[in-house]
C-alpha cells in the first residue's frame, strides 16, 4: 500500500480509510461518498478551460469553498493527472474572479441572478459581494500548497501575479477602512446579521493598527467588530506563502518584499491588540479602540484552525489557551447535548454543532484517542446520509441544515487522512 502524498490515488486512499479502520466500516464508506463527492458533482468545466465548483446546495462558486473542496485532492495530485490538471484550472479561474471583483465572495457560472439586489457595487458575475479577509486568502494559500506538495508551478501565472498585487492592493486599503475604502455593502429586509451598519460602512474600527479589516465572517456573517482576528491570522500566513513564491518562484523582489512587509505588519497589530487583557488568549474580533468579542465560529478560519492555517503550532501555550476557552461555555457558540458537544455558528440555529469544527479540532487535536473519539462522534451522527452536513442539532442528529455541504465533506476527508498519516506540508 502506498501511503504518501507523492504517489497516493484516490482508491488507495479509500482502502487505505478502510484498513485503518477494520472495525468500524461506517468510516470508510462515509470517506468514500465524500472524497468522491467534489469530483462527481461539484465540478463543471467550463468553455475556457477553466472549471467552476459549486459549494453543494446552492449553484454558486464561493472563493473560500472551492479551496476548501479542492484542498484534500493535492494528496492525489501526483498519482492522477487529472486531478492535478483540475487544481491549476480552478486556480486559474480563481484569479479571474478575483480579478474581475475582489471584494466578492461568491460567483455565477455565468453571468445571471444575484443572491439578493443588494447595495453595492454588483455585477452580473456576481452571486454575492460580501467582502471577507478570507476569500483572498484561501485560492493563494491553495497555489501554495499545490506547489509544495506536488512541485508543479503552472498555477503561477501572469495572471497569477496580477491578482497577488490586487489583493495586497486591496488589504493595504483595508488597513484603513474608515478614510480610504470605497466599499460599501447593503441588504435590506434581511436579519441584522446580513447586512453592514452605518450606511454599508460596518462597525467603526480604528484605522491604521495594522490589522486588515473585513465586513464579513467566513460564515457571509457580518462582523461585530471589523478587524476579525482568524481572517487577519490566515491573511499573515498567505502572505508570507505570497512572498516565498515570490523570492523562489517568481524572483519578484517587488512582490515579496511587499507581502512579507505586511505580513510583518499585520502579526505585530494581532499579538498586540488581539491578546484579551489579563489573559493569555486571543479574541475573535476587535475593533481597536479596546473592544473585544470572545466568541469562535465553526467556520474556517477559526481560532480553533490556528494550526491548520499555519499561524502558530498546536503546542503554542496561547494557541492551547485560546483552544481551551473556545471549546468551553466561555464560548457562547459551544454546544453540549445528548449526541454531540462542539463548536457552532450565530449562522444556524442555537444548539446546532457544526461537523466543519468537529473535524477541525480533530485534525488539531494532539491526543490519538481524542482524535478517534471526535471521528466516532461524527460518524454516528450523520443521520444515515453516509455525508456530512452544515449544523446539526446536538440533542437529535436527525434535524441539521443543508444535506448537500461539499465543503464539509472536504475537511471530513482531511480528518480521516490526517487519522491516517497523510498529511500536506505547509
């Protein structure tokens, strides 16, 4: 059996699941339908060359999604063409959207109806233009890992380059929201959470912290304060990722020194503003007037993700001391009931865990036992779909939202590979 990332297929792989888990086979047949899910029916190949992928239920691309569903399959990469060939054509879309608009978060396959006739800039390429840290950061941080795990460099193209400037272009403005952004973003007869204060300005922030301010969270919720600390985390590792492309790849001098220079700017602003005062952890959000939200998100970046997107190791003594509060009651979106205990999100009903962070804290769980305990929990509670779903109720698997969640069938992949050994390096 071949087990590295270099030379794995996708049926190795699932007898791989198989093996590893010989007395519980609900675990391979629930990675089999789920590893198979993006490429039999997410994917459409568009006349360009490019492919567009769907988030499951809802026929639009998100930027973050689309990483996300794509990212287990660079283990594959090496072994079957075509999967190698699919991640440079979704790259190669990627920075076309971001090109063509990069404060939206989701996209049409062609141009046509909008999420909702909102108040701001749309176009007709459009689904929905909420502007979040993240969307920018996870197609970069996709390239990366796609380089580093497979050595292929066709991802970074002129185009490739074009879109890094746009978004370094677009985070330099951010750091100043208040006297310099022209983003605006309103929605009307919809819950608060849909929409941004202030005329489509968001909360008042304090410019020029060095943080990187987003009108959204990776759940499309809007943020209560504008400087949303996980998205500014990501957003350091995606740079310092842009900038090593830049020096190996590219030989940009330019380029990397302008990511690495903000990059520096903006870890410095986090372990000075977003350290809660007194405690040795860090917050959600903040605004950087001295407002703090302790809170976390099932929704990826998290401050449970920390590891995952590469901020900080998992043996960081304030990585352990945010993760011990954020899987707590001091976490209001912390839910225990009869089947399942974990991390939720205000964008589903209270009381429904999400499987995204039931998978997250078990790819950065360090206990093996843990790990299998959160693997069997999810497992159980898949109410007989043999998928994963959005937020589950934790009293009664039987009631959850969205059936069809190719994003969280992506990371459950990632959770019982990483089980597995198989890993990417970052």
């Amino acid at each position: 059996m071949k087990t590295t990332a270099k030379d794995l297929t996708i049926e190795e792989a699932c007898a791989l699941v198989e093996q590893t888990f010989p007395e519980d086979a609900k675990v391979g047949k629930i990675f089999r339908n789920c590893i198979r899910d993006t490429i039999d029916r997410t994917i459409k190949r568009l006349p360009d060359g490019s492919v567009f992928v769907i988030t499951g239920d809802i026929p639009a691309m998100w930027l973050r999604d689309s990483s996300c569903q794509l990212r287990p399959y660079i283990l594959f990469a090496q072994a079957e063409p075509k999967i190698r060939q699919l991640i440079v054509d979704l790259l190669n879309k990627q920075m076309d959207l971001i090109l063509l608009d990069p404060y939206a978060n989701a996209f049409n396959c062609e141009p046509g109806a909008h999420y909702s006739e909102d108040r701001t800039e749309m176009k007709p390429e459009l689904w929905e233009r909420k502007y979040e840290i993240d969307s920018l950061c996870f197609p970069m941080q996709l390239s990366y890992l796609f380089w580093k795990n497979t050595g292929n460099k066709e991802a970074f193209t002129e185009k490739w380059v074009r879109a890094a400037h746009t978004i370094l272009d677009v985070f330099e403005t951010e750091q100043y929201h208040e006297t310099r952004s022209p983003y605006y973003f309103e929605r009307f007869h919809c819950p608060h959470t849909d929409t941004l204060s202030r005329e489509g300005k968001g909360a008042l922030v304090k410019p020029g912290t060095g943080l990187i301010w987003s009108g959204f969270r990776p759940s499309d919720d809007a943020c209560r304060y504008g400087y949303l600390i996980p998205s500014n985390m990501l957003a350091v590792v995606t740079l310092k990722e842009m900038a090593q492309i830049a020096d190996e790849v590219l030989q940009d001098a330019f380029l990397a020194i302008k990511a690495r220079t903000m990059a520096k700017q903006v870890e410095k602003a986090i372990e000075e503003l977003a350290v809660v005062p007194g405690k040795d952890f860090y917050a959600y959000e903040v605004d950087g007037f001295g407002e703090y939200n302790i809170m976390d998100d099932a929704n990826l970046p998290s401050l449970l993700s920390i590891p995952y997107i590469g901020y900080r190791d998992g043996t960081d003594a304030r990585y352990r001391n945010t993760r011990e509060r954020m899987l707590s009651e001091e976490n209001p979106y912390f839910y225990k009931g009869k089947a399942l205990e974990g991390i939720g999100s205000p964008h589903t009903p209270t009381g429904y865990v999400w499987d995204i962070a039931l998978a997250m804290q078990a790819i950065t769980e360090t206990d093996r036992k843990e790990k299998r305990r959160l693997i069997t929990m999810i497992v159980e509670n898949d109410a007989g779909c043999g998928m994963m779903h959005e937020g589950i109720c934790a009293e009664d698997p039987t009631r959850f939202t969205r059936h069809w969640f190719s994003w969280a069938n992506a990371i459950f992949c990632e959770m019982i590979l990483d089980y597995c050994g198989i890993r990417l390096t970052q």
